[in-house]
C-alpha cells in the first residue's frame, strides 16, 4: 500500500511502515533561482554605472570596465572548479558557502573607497557567485530524474529575470542614491538565500573523487590577468600598439596558456580534463561557447554605456535596454525549452544566432538604417529586444548540447561551459573598452564593435553541423 502525505511517499509492507521523504522540487528549483538570480542581477546591474564610478572614484573607462571583467574572470576560475568540489563536498553544502561569500563580498564592494578597493571584493563576490551555477545544476540533476533536461534548460528563463531587473534596479540607485547601492542589495537577499538552503534543500551525497589541483587553478588565473592588464594598458592614453607592457603581457598569456593546457593533458586529475576540453563534441561547444560569451554577454555588459555615450541617454533610460532584451529572452526561452526534445539543439542554435545578428547590427545602425520614424531610444530598445529573442531561442539548446555525453559530470560541463563563455566575455570587455579609451568618438567605436560581434557569430554557423545532437531526454 502507498499512502502520500505532504510531499512523502509511505510504503506500508509486512515489516512495518517504511517513510521515503521525496523532497519537493518546485521549492528547491525556487531557491536555486534566487541564486541565479542574484548572480545573474550582478552581470548587468553594475553596467549603468560605469560612469558614475569613473566619476566617483577618479579612474578611466578602461579601468571601470574591470567591474565587468573581473567578475567574469572570477567565474571563469569559479565555475569548473566549483562543480568538481560539489561532487567531492556536497552540492548543498557548496551551495551555501558561495552564498555566504557573495553575500559578504557585496557588502564589501558598497563600502569601496577606490578602485583597487571594489575590485578585490567584486573578484570574490565572483567567485562565489560563479559557483552557484554548477552547483546548482547538480542539485536540480539530483532531484528531477527524468526531467532534468528541462529544468536545466529553464535556466534560461532565470538568467533573463536578474537581466531585466539588474539594469533598472542600476540605473535607480544611480539616479537616486548611489552606485553603492547596486552591491548593497544583494545582501538582503543573500542572507534570505541563505536561510532558505539550509531549512528546505537536502543535503545530497558526496561523491569520490580526487584532490584539487591548485596548479590548473594557478595557471588559469595566470593566463587571463596579464592579457586583460594588457589590453587595458593599452587602452590608457596614447599608447602604441608596439608598447613593451602591452606586448610582454601578452607574451606571458599565451606562456601560460600552452601550460594549462599541457597541464591539462598530463595531470592524473586536472582542474579542467583534456576530454572536456577537445574530445568529441566538447571542442566544438567550448569555441562556440567562447564566442557567444564575446558576442552576447560582453555586449550585453557595454549596451548601457553604449546609449549613454553615443546618445546621451541618461542612466535609468538607459538601463531599461537590457530589460528590454531580457524581456525577449523571457518571451521565447520557456518555449524553446519545452520544444527541445522535438527540435533538438542545432536548429534553435542556428535560429537563434542568426536572429541575435540581427538585432546586433540593429543596435549598431540606428537612427540612419531605421526606415521606421522612431526615437532614437525606442529603436535601440527595439533592437534589444530581437537580440533576446536569439538568445532566448538559442541558449536552452546551448545549455544542454554535450551534457547528454557525460551525465554524470553534469556539474563539471556546466562549470566549463560558463567558464569559456565568461572568457569569451572578458575579451569583448576588456578590448571594447580599451577601444573606447583610446577612440576621439567612443559612441561609434562601439558600435563598430557591436558589428564585429555580429561577425564572430556568424562565424560560428558552419560549426553548428558538428554540435552533438540530441532529441528526447537524457
């Protein structure tokens, strides 16, 4: 006899009554979503501020942008590594320590007095929000069974939520208050998150696994710091192209890039395995994922600074693009996630960047491309719209191709994946601002930039016929 009582399953057998907690998955999808919440909220939400803080805080552009940057930088470090540590600790377990330190590096951050002063803290508030997410894939592959493909592909509908309310949220606190606030937020949130995890997720099991290798870590970090000083370097003042700091930088990138990836072919147990890195159907989905993180995340981050200096358009306006974008997003992602097991993961991709190549060269041309008489804000919000409308279509897909392959280290792909995107996102930072610092007309600099975008994505498109395909669930 089965007897269901709040959430438990009871099997009554000749022994005796044996009580299976089934926990509930609704609830525990929630929780997880504020984190995503909040870290996807802090990828946006500092983007309206940028000038605000070159003012406040006596710096360039170039150097403000490494409010971006770094935080990327942090989840790039975060992310693989986190979904490995989550197998060895715990996904609970994990979950709540990155909690606790997003939460207090944000109070940190609001109290910042210069730049080096918020940019250690923005580094380790990174870190712990770069582990929610494979941590949170682990914890919902643990509990959705068969459903786990589409609750991983509703994800997607999370990030766009903290996309609409982080540029907003920004530009009010930029308005009415001050950019201290844009950090000082995330701490009421942090502790009820908090809270919530420890009273209502159960705790899951640990899995064996190897030490942590401190030195992929170590070369990783090694690799990305010097090669966005260097491109920031050389975005202050009139510094040539050939300049010793700019070049020895660089130099020392690719050093230590051809050794992470040495290291990650000969180590017993790297930080990133080599498999994930070039095996089959993970080669071709870590570029892709580099080049939509350039093309789509570092655009995303520069669109408010884009209105406000190309435009003139004022902080809260301004902000309200990305929510404009996210409100696209939101439109398509629940459906093109519902429709996967029946499209599968190429045809969306292709759909989807095609159309976020049209809403970019959109957001680059007006007022002279739009036939349409419409205030110069309505068509960028127009345009931001249609590049949500291609991410939304196409990043359920992105999201779960290659997962299928290696089930059981959903955690670690999910770290990887959000490490090259968020590389990807360095590199469009770190470049268009240094661009923007050196550029007499930094409006149309950037919306050069936001051609070159549309470039890279169409490059990607012959790649799509070797993305692993998938249809039904996993």
């Amino acid at each position: 006899m089965h007897v269901s009582i709040a959430g438990e399953v009871a099997t009554a057998g000749t022994p005796g009554l044996r009580v299976v907690r089934r926990p509930r998955r609704g609830l525990i999808f929630a929780i997880v979503s504020i984190a995503l919440f909040m870290a996807s909220m802090d990828q946006t939400i500092v983007a309206t501020a940028l000038p605000a803080l070159e003012k406040d805080l006596h710096t360039g552009v170039n150097w403000t942008g490494w409010t971006i940057s770094v935080y990327a930088l942090g989840q790039v470090i975060a992310m693989p590594m986190a979904g490995k540590i989550s197998d060895m600790y715990g996904r609970k377990k994990v979950f709540m320590i990155s909690a606790a330190i997003f939460t207090v590096a944000s109070l940190c951050c609001g109290f910042a007095s210069n730049m080096p002063m918020l940019l250690v803290p923005r580094f380790i508030q990174a870190l712990g929000g770069g582990a929610f997410m494979p941590s949170a894939t682990g914890i919902v592959s643990d509990h959705f069974g068969e459903q786990r493909d589409r609750a991983v592909g509703m994800f997607t509908s999370i990030f766009p939520i903290g996309g609409l309310v982080g540029p907003v949220a920004g530009g009010l606190f930029v308005s009415y208050w001050s950019w201290r606030g844009i950090f000082l937020v995330n701490v009421p949130i942090g502790i009820v998150l908090i809270a919530a995890t420890a009273k209502f997720i159960p705790a899951s099991a640990r899995r064996p696994s190897s030490r942590i290798d401190v030195t992929g870590v170590a070369l990783l970090a090694a690799m990305l710091v010097p090669a966005m000083f260097g491109i920031t370097y050389l975005g202050s003042g009139q510094v040539p192209l050939y300049s010793p700091v700019f070049l020895g930088c660089e130099a020392v990138a690719i050093f230590f890039g051809l050794l992470f990836v040495r290291h990650s072919r000969t180590d017993a147990a790297p930080f990133v395995p080599y498999r994930l890195l070039s095996g089959r159907g993970f080669g071709v989905m870590n570029l892709i994922n580099f080049l939509f993180g350039a093309a789509a995340l570092g655009f995303g981050a520069l669109v408010p600074l884009y209105a406000q200096q190309r435009y003139g358009i004022a902080p809260l306006g301004a902000g309200t693009l990305l929510t404009a974008r996210a409100v696209g997003m939101i439109a398509v992602a629940g459906l093109a996630t519902m429709a996967l097991r029946r499209t599968g993961y190429r045809l969306p991709m292709v759909a989807g960047f095609l159309i976020l190549v049209a809403g970019l060269i959109m957001m680059a041309a007006p007022p002279w491309f739009s036939m349409a008489q419409l205030p110069v804000q309505a068509w960028l919000a127009f345009g931001a719209a249609v590049t949500g409308l291609g991410m939304g279509l196409s990043v359920p897909s992105a999201n779960n191709a290659s997962l299928q392959l290696a089930p059981e280290q959903v955690a670690a792909i999910a770290g990887l994946r959000g490490m090259f995107r968020q590389a990807g996102s360095i590199t469009a930072v770190s470049v268009t601002t240094a661009v923007i610092a050196r550029s007499a007309h930094p409006g149309m600099a950037q919306a050069h930039v936001f051609l070159v975008f549309a470039a890279l994505l169409l490059l990607t498109l012959p790649l799509m016929r070797l993305v692993p395909e998938h249809r039904g669930g996993w």
